[in-house]
C-alpha cells in the first residue's frame, strides 16, 4: 500500500511540475533583468527588489526555479502554484485572462488546487 502512495505522489508532483512550466515560462519572459544587478536574484531586504517593477515576478521566479523544483515537495509545489495562480489573477494580469491559453491554464490549475 505505501508504494501505491509514493507513486502516486510522484504522479502528482510530477503534474504540478508541468503545470508551473507555463507560469515560469510567461514570468520569465516578462522579468528584464538586463539592468539588474543582482542578476534576478530576488532578495526581500532590498529596497531595489522591493520596489522594483518586476519584483513580484522576480520574487516567484526565484523561488521556483529549477534545481530547487527538483527537490521541492509535493506541498511546496502545490504552494507555489497557489502563488502562480494568485500572480496572474485579475487586474494586475488582465492580459494573461484575455489569452485562451492563459484561460486554459488557469482552469487547469485551478480544478487541480480544489481537488
């Protein structure tokens, strides 16, 4: 019975994996960090990041980035795409909610999370 759960959570996170793809590829996309000079590193005690116009982005991006995905668990994934999800919610992401892919993924996401 316990293998029955581990491969099932491994199913799961490797789902919840896919489904920040998206987020992290339309973020990383957006995030200019040509003149930053902590190289898009996000740090939460400068008044650079803090203000910075892609701050939010930076600050979700740096979190999820990959080795750290690899290794995250399942509630951490889960936690970060409950932020992907509240990053791209109206009306500071109007644009991603007229795209249909953007729509798509975030019904996607979204029955995910309530289930």
């Amino acid at each position: 019975m316990a293998s029955e759960t581990t491969s099932n959570k491994r199913t799961l996170k490797a789902y919840v994996t896919d489904l920040l793809d998206y987020p992290r590829w339309i973020i990383e996309h957006e995030v200019d960090f040509s003149g930053c000079r902590l190289g898009g590193h996000y740090n939460e005690f400068l008044s650079e990041c803090v203000d910075c116009e892609f701050g939010p982005g930076c600050r979700w991006l740096d979190q999820q980035r990959t080795p750290k995905i690899d290794s995250a668990t399942l509630e951490q994934l889960v936690r970060a795409l409950e932020s992907a999800v509240m990053y791209f919610q109206p009306p500071n992401r109007r644009s991603l909610i007229n795209d249909s892919q953007g729509r798509d993924w975030i019904r996607e996401a979204r029955r995910f999370l309530h289930h």
